[in-house]
C-alpha cells in the first residue's frame, strides 16, 4: 500500500516565497492552537470541560482575517484546476 510519494518541486524565487509564508502561517498557526490548549488544560484541569476542535475551529475564522489583513499572500497563488 503506497501512503506517502515523493514530489520534487522546481517553483520560482516568488512561488518559493509564498510557499515559506504558508508554510510559517501555518506553524504559527498549530502553535497558538496548541498553546491555547496547554493553557487551558493547566488552568482548568479537571474544573472545566476541555477545549474542543469545534471551539478552536470557530476561532479561526477572526484568526485569518487578523493574519491575511497583515500579510499579502496575493503575490502568487497556486492555479486551482
């Protein structure tokens, strides 16, 4: 069973660029989700339900207008097909 190919990209010096920034948002990203969480769970552990994913999941969404207003991602985006 394949899970997993190998892909070699050739992408131009402003393709690479935007993928280094997506690819930053999106550590960024996992990192707030899981510093949120930490906090939560050291702060109301066993006093308070959890956090959920549908909690953070509606976070997001101020999140990315916050993060897109501050960065121009629009220098390239990948062609949808």
């Amino acid at each position: 069973m394949l899970l997993t190919e190998k892909v070699v990209l050739s992408p131009t010096p402003k393709q690479e660029q935007w993928l280094w920034q997506m690819s930053m948002a999106a550590t960024e990203l996992y990192n707030i989700a899981l510093q949120q969480r930490r906090w939560h769970f050291y702060r109301h552990h066993g006093t308070a339900q959890s956090l959920s994913y549908t909690y953070q999941n509606s976070q997001l969404v101020e999140l990315k207008k916050r993060s897109l207003a501050s960065t121009n991602f629009t220098a390239w985006s990948p062609k949808r097909s």
